[in-house]
C-alpha cells in the first residue's frame, strides 16, 4: 500500500518518505 498511495492520490509528494 505504500507504493499505491503516492500514485493514486497522486497529491502526495512522498513515495519513499511515507509516514508508514
């Protein structure tokens, strides 16, 4: 899922840097 967020919602600007 933290690779799916960042491209879905796509207004976050972290990938790598995620909270989880």
């Amino acid at each position: 899922l933290i690779f799916l967020l960042p491209f879905v919602l796509g207004s976050f600007p972290v990938d790598e840097n995620y909270p989880l």
